[in-house]
C-alpha cells in the first residue's frame, strides 16, 4: 500500500501529492464532487482543509477521504 505523505490543494479542486517512496505529482479531484461525502468540497475554502490522515490517505473534516492507492495509480502512470 503507497501513503500520501503531504497534501497541498490548488485551485481548480487540484491536490499537490507526495508519497512515501518519492513519487509527486497532482491530480485534479473535480469529477468526483459530488454525493452527500464530496459535494462539501465544491467550497474551495472547506477544500483547502485536506491533510494526511494516520494511515496516509488524503481527508476532510467531514470524514470524505480518498484512498492513497487509487490516487497514486493515477500520478504513477
């Protein structure tokens, strides 16, 4: 399992990742905002509050999260 281990979010619901084998890259989250989980995140200011959790993947306040394996499928290739 890969872990995210720094998150920074740019406009356009973009995350700036890290990894913990050194992989980096961004993704853009903006196709998946929506349902009761993600459509919170459509404010960029509640956005701006994703951080690490303790088992590396990146979350909200409001418990959505998105799994560090999926994320880093998509920078990896």
């Amino acid at each position: 399992m890969h872990r995210v281990t720094s998150v920074q979010t740019k406009p356009g619901y973009t995350l700036a990742l890290a990894f913990e084998d050194g992989t980096q890259g961004e993704i853009s989250i903006a196709d998946r905002l929506f349902g009761p989980m993600f459509e919170p995140l459509k404010d960029p200011e509640f956005f701006a509050l994703a951080r690490v959790d303790e088992f590396g993947a990146v979350c909200w306040p409001n418990d959505a999260d998105l799994a560090p394996d999926a994320l880093y499928r998509k920078i990896a290739t």
